[in-house]
C-alpha cells in the first residue's frame, strides 16, 4: 500500500514538472460566478465587479505580478484583457504561446496567484490601438477573405484561432477551477456595423452570432458579454450574451439600454471606463483630470453599476505593435509606443495621483485593500557610446531584392513590418513633382544617395520636387508605421505604395528592385563597421555596462526617427515631432554587467556618438 501511495507521489510530482501544468487545470472548480437575476454572482453572493484593463502582451512578463499587485492595492478584485490574435501566430500556422510575454497561461496563474477574477477578451477582432486590431497581417493576403464579416475564409480562419486560444484557457475558466469568469465575444462590433452600412444588418448579426457559437464549440462554458456604446447596441448585441456599454456616463441611459437586450434586467457594466485616452505621434498627449474620472466612479458605486478601468496599466507598444487610426481629414494617425494612457498604473508602473485619489474611494467598499508595492527601482545611463555605424545603403549592397516593373506593397512583397526600400534606376533623365499619393505611411526620397525630401501621410506630404539625372539611382525608403486598428478603412490597411507613383504625371513603371527590411531581429554590425554618411539612414551600435539593472528611460529628443534594440528586444519607435521623447527601458531587459544597444537612425540629421538613459519619461513634449 505504502508503495502504491509512493508510486502515485511520484506521478504528480512529475505532472506538475510538465509544461504547461497548473494547479488549476483540471481541479475541481473552488469558486462559481454567474449571470443570475439581474446580478453578478459570485459564489452564491451578488458582487459588483471593480476591474482594471492591463494586456500581458504590453508588460514584460517579469513584472506581471507586481502590476497585478498594484491593482488589488488600488482596491480591485478583476482584472481584464486584451488577447491578440497576431501576437501569437507569429507567421501563418505558427503559434507561439509559451514564450516571453505571450505565455498566457503564466498570465493567467500569475493572476489566480494575487486572487483577481479575470475578463477575458479574444475578439478575434480587439482594436485596442493595436497592428490591425489584432488580426494577423496575411489575412489581407488570402484570396476571396474578406474580414470581419460573414465569410468562409475568414470564419475558418478564426475558428482555428479560438480553438488554439482555448487549448490554452480553457482550464483556467472558473468551472475548471480558474479565474476566468466572463469571455467577449467579438469586440465593439456596433460601432463596425454602423460605419459599414454596406453590409446588410442581418449579415452582420449572422456573422457575430456565428463567432459567439464558435466560442461555445471550443470550449467556453462561462458567462459571455459584448462591449459597445450603448447607442450601437442594435448592431453590437449578440443574443445570448450580456451588453455592457463602453464610456456611458449616464446612469439611466445604461440600465435603459441593457434592460432592452438583456430581458428587461441587469446586471449593469461599463466595460471601458476610460481613465485617459490613446495618444497619436505628432498630436497632444491626451489627458484625463482625477477629479473628473473619480466624480464618474463615485455614480457608477453608487448606483450598483459594475466598471472596467480602460486602462488601469496601459504598457508599451513593444516593436511594431502599434495600430493606427484615420479620419476624414488626417489619412492616418499612428499611435506612438508608449501605451501610458494617462491611467492610474504608468507605464514603468508608479502610482500616480490619479491612482491615489481611486484608492481612496474604493478602500470605502473594499476592506482588504493591501499596501501599495514599492516602485521597481530605477537608474540613470548618463553615457551609452555608441561606437561602431553602417549606412544602409551599404548593407544592402549584399542583398538580392524583388525585382518587379510595379511597386508592390508589403503584404504582396510578403512581409508584414519593419522598412522597404524601393528603388529604380533612370537612364534618362527626369525632373519635375514626384507624385505619392498612394504612400501608406512615411518614406525618405534620396537621389543617388542624397536626402531630397520625406513623405508623410500624417502631415498629408505627398509630393515633392526631384531631378534625376541621367543615369541616376531614385530611392525610397518607405516604414510601416502600424496597420489601422479601428474603422471601416481596417479592411483596406495595406503598406508600401496602393498606387503607382508619377513624376510629372509620368506613371514611373518598370525595373523596379525592393529590398526588404523587416528588422524583425536587431541589425548585426562586423567589427570594422564605422561607414557613415548624412543624411543616409544609419544603423549605430555600441555596448554598456549597468552595475545593477533598473527601469530608466532612453532619451531619443534629440534624435529623429527610428527603433532602438536593447540586449535584442525591440523598444520601439521614436520620432521627434513627439509628444513622446523616451523609450521606456524596462530593468528586467537589461544585465548586470555588459548590454548591448542598436539604433535604426533613419532621419540622420545629426550625427551621435551616445544615448543617455534618464530617471523620467517624457511623454508630453510636442514639437510641430
């Protein structure tokens, strides 16, 4: 007998030991949480759900628990987020789940661990001023998909991503004995439905009901919710699941509006309780008054009405993770790295005074409200050399490009992010205005290897004076600067050039070379590189020593435009119109001892030697 016990021990031991094993999975459900007459119940008991937006994919694993231990100190008990479809097929059929910051179920165990409830949001589509509200940039690429809609293609696609997400999560809903108590379906779909009038409304309904079953088919046995304006209901509601409303300041407007979709009771949320708002380059950093947002808190208490912070910890935009918006006027609005959002968590992770004056108020309805944790310790890098540079134009020397008589785009050159330089030569000679008005983001024009001009379709440049001498070289170089996250263009968000450019009107065809510059890992310089010329795009290098790793953040005011690797992780871009003018530099992506840093500089104005790591960000600094 005692051996048969041994042998058991033994086994279980060895269980927890594989990958991917929790105590959560598969035990036996601790907790209930339902949807129940009109409340929230959680064990038996109506609560009010007090929860804070944070996306694992924007906070460094490594400081999960502490942002989690924030908010339980900020008085709590959910938290909710984001999954994003494209930031785990990392390519078409691959799937990434377990490494860095896209373990989700770490995420998930790291949440269980601090004791917070957690709102699941998996689209497919999430927005979220996110690269393509989530989707994976391919889909554009599929014949006959057409996104977001009714369609074969593009159902199919998503069935295999919500069956891969629940072999992830589903153990982790809190009738396996997880924290999961509630999943999205789909996100905002009636602010989607209202801009595509194009669309029939029972297509629409047919498609959104279609990813509700296919939720259910994969697993998801818990209380299901949908996320719109409370005036986009008709669109957005899916029957079957709870609406909530996003950024409804009026008490009766919400109860009106759920009670007409829900069988005439509650329970009441706003699911997006906005503690700022997202931030564009070359526009103000957008700000929300403490004293504003908690007035609006102390009615949603008051009446009972549960509440998301959206957000309560925004993060970063690590690499090129970054969406990007539009409007009528502005063809497109890039957001910029840091994801701060005014909340009350910023972006390294401090309390800030908007953080303060919630704690107060919520300590009135929680009582067990912990200590606030102490801020991770930060450091200064006063000189970071920068020892060794590459002209772009020189590396690409030894690259074969894609030959083609027309300019495609990224999606057509099969490459998602990063930099194409598009090139022709002219046997002829050729002056007059280059005409882009089919350029997606920003590019740099340089004939034979001089700077002559940008375009930018934030500013709305398009065009430009050139001459082209006989026998010259024309380059651009063009930078995807984040796919459109939000709107009816979100289908048509592709990269490069959708046109043609004209120089005097002249379409400029033929001969076309595209090299291909996805900087999806950090530029590698040999040890005699030092090649540098002004005005061409540079790649810098260097190395620096840290006694004791800590948050800082490097200070890019003085420097154009570009991304920054540090020890091989992507920061993020900088460009000096701002508002932002650091990176923020997180300590657990450093090394006691030597790390390693590489600037892409593609503006190159100025020539560096050293970058500096300072004690705060600067976030609010526009300069036109």
């Amino acid at each position: 007998m005692r051996r048969n016990l041994l042998i058991i021990v033994i086994i279980m031991t060895a269980m927890t030991l594989l990958p991917g094993f929790t105590a959560t999975a598969g035990a036996k459900a601790k907790h209930t949480f339902k949807i129940e007459g009109g409340n929230f119940v959680y064990d038996g008991k109506p609560i009010q759900i007090h929860s804070g937006e944070m996306h694992y994919s924007r906070v460094p694993a490594a400081y999960w628990h502490h942002r989690l231990r924030m908010m339980k100190a900020l008085g709590l008990n959910a938290v909710a987020t984001y999954v994003f479809w494209n930031y785990h097929e990392t390519a078409p059929g691959v799937w990434d789940w377990t490494t860095g910051n896209r373990n989700i179920r770490a995420f998930l165990k790291a949440a269980a661990d601090e004791g917070m409830m957690v709102i699941l949001r998996p689209g497919p589509y999430a927005c979220g001023e996110w690269e393509y509200g989530g989707y994976p940039w391919w889909l554009s690429t599929v014949p006959e998909m057409k996104i977001r809609t009714q369609n074969k293609a593009f159902l199919d696609s998503c069935r295999t991503y919500i069956g891969q997400l629940a072999a992830q999560v589903r153990d982790f809903q809190i009738t396996k004995g997880g924290p999961i108590v509630m999943v999205q379906a789909e996100n905002e779909f009636g602010s989607y439905v209202s801009q595509r009038k194009d669309i029939p409304l029972d297509v629409h309904r047919q498609y959104s009901a279609a990813i509700r079953q296919q939720l259910i088919d994969a697993g998801f046995d818990i209380p299901m919710f949908t996320s719109d304006g409370s005036w986009l209901f008709e669109g957005g509601a899916i029957e079957g699941a709870l609406p909530t409303c996003n950024g409804e300041n009026n008490i009766n407007t919400i109860k009106k509006k759920v009670d007409a979709y829900h069988g005439g009771v509650g329970p009441y949320m706003v699911a997006e309780f906005y503690t700022g708002w997202l931030d564009h380059w070359n526009e103000p950093f957008q700000k929300v008054s403490s004293d504003a947002f908690t007035k609006q808190m102390q009615k949603y208490l008051d009446a009972g009405i549960s509440f998301n912070f959206y957000m309560v910890h925004g993060g970063t935009n690590f690499g090129f993770t970054s969406g990007a918006n539009y409007t009528k006027d502005i063809r497109l609005q890039p957001d910029i790295t840091s994801y701060d959002y005014d909340a009350p968590i910023s972006e390294a992770g401090w309390a800030t005074p908007k953080y303060e004056a919630i704690r107060k108020i919520l300590m009135q309805y929680n009582k067990d409200v912990p200590a606030v944790p102490e801020r991770i310790p930060v450091i200064t890098l006063p000189q970071i050399r920068l020892t060794q540079t590459q002209n772009l134009f020189d590396r690409i020397e030894g690259m074969t490009p894609v030959e083609c008589d027309t300019m495609p785009t990224f999606e057509a050159l099969g490459q998602g992010h990063g930099y194409v330089l598009y090139r022709r030569h002219f046997n002829q000679p050729i002056a007059g205005v280059l005409k882009a008005d089919g350029i997606a983001d920003y590019g740099i024009v340089y004939v034979n290897g001089e700077k002559v001009g940008e375009l930018n379709a934030v500013t709305g440049v398009d065009s430009l004076e050139v001459e082209v001498p006989f026998n010259s070289t024309l380059d651009i170089l063009v930078e995807n600067m984040g796919r459109i996250n939000y709107g009816a263009r979100i289908s048509e968000s592709f990269k490069g050039f959708v046109r043609p450019i004209t120089i005097n009107d002249n379409p400029i065809e033929g001969e076309w070379k595209m090299y291909c510059l996805p900087m999806s890992e950090a530029p590698v310089l040999a040890a005699g590189d030092h090649g540098y010329a002004k005005g061409l795009p540079v790649i810098y290098q260097g190395q620096f020593d840290v006694a004791s790793p800590g948050d800082t953040f490097l200070d890019m005011e003085e420097w154009g435009k570009g991304i920054v690797f540090v020890n091989g992780v992507n920061l993020g871009r900088y460009w000096k119109v701002g508002p932002q003018q650091t990176l923020y530099l997180p300590g657990c992506f450093l090394k006691k001892g030597k790390n390693d840093i590489v600037i892409f500089e593609q503006q190159n104005d100025v020539r560096h030697d050293h970058v500096s790591g300072i004690d705060t960000p600067k976030l609010d600094i526009l300069k036109k």
